[in-house]
C-alpha cells in the first residue's frame, strides 16, 4: 500500500517507524513546523521530522492544512491511506476523503474514553488501572471515527504521563500494522462508538499544575504523576515555588486546614489535603535540580504549621 504519515511527536515516531519496517511504502511524511524551544527560542524540529530526513521520505510541515496547495501536495502522493498519530490537527473532509481507504488514527486510549488532545494524561490523572491503544477510522469530529481495533495496556502504580507514553507508542505502531493488514484483507468491520460512554482529554495547559489542596490526597498523587513531565505539579510557599515530581497520598485524617505542612521527616514532607496527607518525596525550587526531599531539607528550612498554596501575587506559569 502506498502510504501517507502524519504525526508530529516523540509518541508517532514507533508509529511511523513501524510503517518503515511493514513492507507498505511511505510515500510521504507530514508534520507540524519546527517550534521555538528552550531559553534561546531556537527552531527545534519534530521528532518525526528526524525520522524521516533521516530515511529520505518526501516531507511536508504545513502552517496551515486547509489550502489548495497543501491538498493538492498530498494527492500528488496518491496515497491509499493516510495514517495519523498525534499530528495535532483536526483533519478536514477534503483530506479525509482524499485516500480510497480512508485516514486511519492511532488513539491513546479506549475509545470513546479520554477523547482529545491528552488522553495518557488524563488517565493517570483520573487514576485509571487500565488503558490502551484505539485505532480508528477519522471522520471530522474530534476522535468520534469508528473504531478498527483495541489493545489494552496496564497502568502500573508508579507509572507517570513520560513512563506511560512510550509503552502506549510502542503498542500503537504494533496494532497500526494489523490494522492495515485487515483493512488490505477487508477483514476489519468498523464499530461505530457509543457517544454516551464517550469522556474527554482536553488539553493542559501550565496553570493546570498548580494544586488545589483542597482535593483529597489521592486524587493529588495521581495528578503529581499524570502532569509528569509536562506542565509538572507545583504549589507556593510564600514566594517560593515548589515543583513536586514525586508524591504519595496517606489516608490519615487530620484536622488541618488543606496546604499545612504536618510534619517533616528526614525523607518526606506530609501535608494536609482535603481528604488524607499528601507525602512529598521529590521537589525542586528555581534554579535548582530535582532532588530528593532529604537533600532538600539540607539546604532549606521546613517547619510544621507552614502553610503551601498560591502564590501571594496569583501569577501562574
């Protein structure tokens, strides 16, 4: 099969790889522009770019997908399917009409769960036992395309986003290949989703990471490690911020208003929560490396009754 690619981060690459090693041909490769990264705002390219320089595949990086010209590029490709993991772009009718089989998207999640931009981080974060990988035929809306087929995958206790996502993206190229298979051998039998089951991943921004201590313990350790790496969690004591990178909730009930510090130990910090003691175990302040709290508590002065929350001026980021 003549084939199309379109995906735009670390999660595609296993994805687009696969294809590589599948015997279809990858007649192209589409992905978003190179972005400004880091301090020095320095064009940074895509990891799927990489991938595709490195191999030679005719590349395609778009500022916008709804023109003549890009529509016209991509039916130069005459491609049979398109396939697309996490391009990061609403595909429109004309594309979607464009390959005879149709555009086929690799899903973080069971389908219709944890629709959107960021499905693994809403499961972690929702504290989910079980996830896995939905593959799908695209139609306009927002990942509502029948499903092809499911893999599931276990979320492990200590699993963060950055653990969990590549496992996803292995997984996800492998059931891309069967999915192609099938679809060559016309053995697949699309399922339409069940819109009433259907829950939605919307995308994070910075601000999402800042706690509410009013939520209970758990639900604070959970989110600790969805937003792992990215936005991370962090809460203020007084003007300094602290980002949290490792946590572990304690059902222990207390009397405490949410966000007092409770106790202080040689390898943790216990806070009261709105339900239970959130125990942090790793943390990092400006211009500091993260750091187990026993190095921390070296250098910085921790005292029970302190209080942790917003910042005094409410500015995020």
């Amino acid at each position: 099969m003549r084939i199309v690619f379109m995906g735009t981060p670390e999660f595609a690459v296993p994805s687009l790889e696969a294809l590589l090693s599948s015997g279809n041909q990858v007649v192209g490769v589409v992905c978003q522009p190179d972005r400004p990264k880091g301090r020095g705002h320095q064009l940074v390219a895509p990891p799927v770019k990489l991938v595709a320089e490195r191999v030679g595949i005719p590349l395609l990086q778009p500022l916008k997908i709804r023109t003549p010209d890009f529509l016209q590029a991509l039916s130069s490709w005459q491609p049979d399917v398109i396939a697309v993991a996490a391009y990061g772009r609403i595909l429109h009718k004309p594309i979607l009409q464009l390959p005879p089989m149709g555009c086929v998207n690799v899903h973080g999640s069971l389908l219709p769960k944890y629709r959107g931009a960021a499905p693994v981080q809403w499961a972690v974060i929702n504290g989910e036992t079980e996830t896995g990988i939905t593959t799908m035929l695209m139609d306009e809306g927002m990942d509502t395309g029948a499903i092809l087929l499911q893999a599931k995958l276990e979320i492990l206790a200590d699993d963060t986003a950055g653990t969990l996502a590549p496992r996803l993206a292995a997984l996800g190229g492998r059931l891309l290949i069967e999915t192609l298979a099938q679809l060559k051998a016309g053995t697949l039998v699309p399922t339409k989703q069940d819109d009433h089951q259907a829950t939605m991943a919307p995308l994070l921004k910075k601000e999402d990471g800042l706690i509410d201590w009013t939520l209970g313990a758990t639900s604070l350790s959970n989110r600790v490690r969805g937003l792992s790496p990215w936005p991370g969690v962090y809460t203020f004591l007084g003007d300094e911020r602290w980002n949290i990178w490792k946590a572990a909730s304690q059902a222990t009930a207390t009397s405490d208003a949410p966000g007092t510090i409770v106790m202080v130990n040689k390898q943790s910090i216990l806070v009261a929560t709105g339900d239970g003691l959130l125990e942090i175990r790793e943390i990092q302040t400006a211009n500091s490396k993260r750091m187990a709290v026993a190095q921390f508590l070296a250098g910085h002065r921790v005292t029970v009754g302190q209080q942790l929350g917003s910042p005094p001026n409410a500015v995020f980021g």
